[in-house]
C-alpha cells in the first residue's frame, strides 16, 4: 500500500510514481495507494486519525502485506501507525536503505549500507523490544536496578557504527592516496552524478567501454567505478561513475557513502546526467544541486549532459531547455550537451569538449602531449601516469 501527502512540499507526486519504482526495486509489488492533502503534519500518526482508519480499510480490502509511506516518519509515528493498521509501515529511510542493501556488491558499498542502516535502527530500537524491565545487577538480588535491555543494544550498536565508521576511514585514505597520485600526473578527473535513472551508467559505459551494470530502474548501481577515457591526440580523462541521488536523500545515506562522493567533490568537473524524457526532469535537477551542496561540490564546474533525446520526438523545446538551463546552478554549469548514451548520439562532441578540458589542464601543469595513446591501465589506482613530451 503506497501512502503520500502534500503537506507544503514543493513537488508533491500525486501519482507516487516514484516511490511505485522504488517498491518494485525492493522487491514489493503495490497493491494500491492513497494521496491526501494536509496542512500540517500530525506528531502521532503523520496523517489525521480519519484518514489513518481509511488506509486500514484500504490495506483490508487490497490484502496488502506492508504500507509504504512517502515521507521521513519518526520512531512515535511509525509504532502509532503499525499499531493502527495492523501491517508494518516502511518510511522512505527504510525502503531506500532496503535497496541499497540489496544492492551493494562491493565490500565498501556493504560497509556503507550497513553504517547506515544501524544509524537508522539505532532511533527505532525500542521498537523491538516488548520487555524492558531492568537487569539486576551487582551479586545475587542486592546489587538495585542494572541496564535496561534496551540500554545494552543501544551500546552495542554504537560500539558497531564505530567499527565501521573506522574501517570507512581506512578506505577514505586509500581512495585520497589514489586521487593525488592521479592529481600528481595533472590528470583531468571527471565524475558523474544525476539523478537515480537518468542514464548515469549507461553514459559511463558508451565512454570508457567498461561493460559496468546497468538497467532501467532506480539505484541500479551503488558502487563507484573509475576508468580512463581515451579522448585522442595523446588525451584521456580520469572518468567515475557515482550513485545516484533522489528526492530527500537521507542523510544517514550522505554520510555513509561519503568516501565515494569525496570522487566528486574532487573532481575538475561534473558531468550532471539529466533524463530529459523525464516530466519532472527540473525538478530532479534542482535535487541533484541540493545534495552536491550538501557535500560541498555546488562549485565545481558542470557540464550538464541531456540525456535520452532518442525518446523525444524531436530536439529538446527552447523553452524546455530554459527551464532546465534555471533549475541548474549558474555559476557552476559550463556547457550542455544532447546525447543518446543509448545509441550515442551527440558523444563525440561531449569527448570533443573533454579533450579540450584535458589539454587546457595539461597545459596549465605545464606537460604537452607528444600524440602517443596512454599504456594499458584501468580504475582505482592502477592508471598509468601520462607520457611526456
């Protein structure tokens, strides 16, 4: 059952379509939904007690198994509904970490998954417990009131988040050590980012033919893959392929899979994906410039790359493009570019455009390429350092 409410939101979504992709990425198939409108949100159930009595009757009559909600829910909020209803009740949190979860495939992307959930379940952990009387503590029964059994989780997942919080770090300074010695041969770093969907993966492959997964559904990918793109004429780029944002991205998210976006906030430039198939492509944009300020990349040169105009039935309206060109950050945004990565259309002008960035930060380190194609050499590390003149 999929639940949302326009409750001042700036892009509500009537039709829950996204959070319809997101449950069929998590496996769930939706049985039925409910929009409602409210002026303020209640403390106790998110929704008026009314409109909670109707979605029981919905989940009754659809034979619904859980209820996923649009929104961020508080521990109080989500215990008074799974009361009410009588079905678990997913927030957005929940059903985007329980993607992620089943996502993850490398051995940092679990890490991070993990960190994330336990932070998540570490506000909800008196939800899974039905038992809290205290422990006697001290010998025998003189020793007075011990630790409530919630107390002891709580410590113990603290103690967890701070192992993995330290593993984290380790990675972090692998990945920093990676990314000057790239810095050190003046190779141009370039990262993608967008939106969840809007072709990111798809782009990444028709660039460096690295054959990384790819499919036509929300988080497909989670893990950061680095590659070389040989531009021509002796040039190539550094190229990463980050995970996707979304609408209200949760922060435990943000700071869990910090160490992967520290690829993109140093970079030299951004290619922004947008699916300008996408009606709500502005809106998605506006998103996407919300959490690269949030991890300090809002400055950082972008190229904003629109994506999918082979399912357009002709070029991208003036207008369209103008409001597209709005929703993006005007200091940061450099150039645009119509492609296809599908059918590739429109790609080699964008590696045109790379070629040239390459050289101008060549020629600002003072090395000149001689011509010559780079060495055999692949991602994360095992790059080989440009010739020189």
């Amino acid at each position: 059952m999929l639940v949302g409410a326009d409750v001042g939101q700036a892009d509500p979504d009537p039709q829950l379509q996204e959070l319809r992709e997101l449950a069929v990425s998590a496996g769930l198939r939706p049985a039925d939904s409910s929009f409602s409108r409210r002026r303020h949100i209640d403390p106790a159930f998110y929704l008026g007690s009314g409109k909670v009595a109707q979605i029981r009757q919905q989940v009754i009559d659809a034979e619904a198994g859980c209820v996923l909600f649009d929104a961020a829910l508080s521990p109080v909020q989500q215990r008074n509904l799974e009361k009410e209803i009588g079905v678990p009740v997913w927030d957005r949190t929940a059903l985007i970490l329980e993607i992620f979860g089943r996502r993850a495939r490398s051995g940092e992307g679990k890490l991070q998954v993990e960190l994330a959930r336990l932070r998540h379940a570490a506000t909800r952990l008196v939800r899974g417990w039905t038992h809290l009387e205290r422990q006697q503590g001290g010998i025998g029964l003189r020793g007075g009131p011990g630790e409530k059994q919630i107390e002891l989780d709580r410590r113990m997942l603290e103690d967890k988040i701070k192992q993995l919080q330290a593993r984290l770090r380790r990675l972090q300074r692998q990945r920093s050590t990676q990314r000057r010695s790239r810095r050190r041969a003046a190779q141009l770093q370039v990262s993608i980012v967008g939106y969840t969907n809007a072709g990111k993966s798809t782009l990444f492959n028709a660039l460096t033919h690295a054959g990384a997964y790819a499919a036509d559904q929300l988080f497909a990918t989670l893990d950061t893959t680095t590659r070389r793109v040989w531009l021509g004429e002796g040039l190539y780029a550094v190229l990463s392929d980050t995970v996707g944002f979304i609408r209200e991205l949760p922060h435990s998210l943000v700071e869990a899979f910090k160490a992967t976006l520290d690829e993109a906030v140093e970079s030299d430039v951004l290619l922004h994906v947008v699916d300008v198939s996408n009606p709500h492509a502005e809106q998605q944009i506006r998103q996407v410039q919300d959490v690269l300020r949030e991890i300090g990349a809002q400055d950082i040169p972008q190229i904003l790359i629109y994506n999918k105009i082979d399912l357009l039935d002709g070029p991208v309206p003036p207008t369209r493009r103008q409001a597209l060109q709005d929703g993006a950050d005007a200091r940061a945004s450099i150039f645009s570019f119509d492609v296809s990565a599908r059918s590739g259309a429109g790609l080699d002008a964008l590696r045109a455009k790379l070629a040239e960035l390459a050289r101008d930060r060549l020629q600002a380190h003072g090395v000149f390429t001689d011509g010559a194609p780079p060495r055999a050499g692949s991602a994360d590390g095992d790059i080989d350092t440009p010739h020189h003149a």
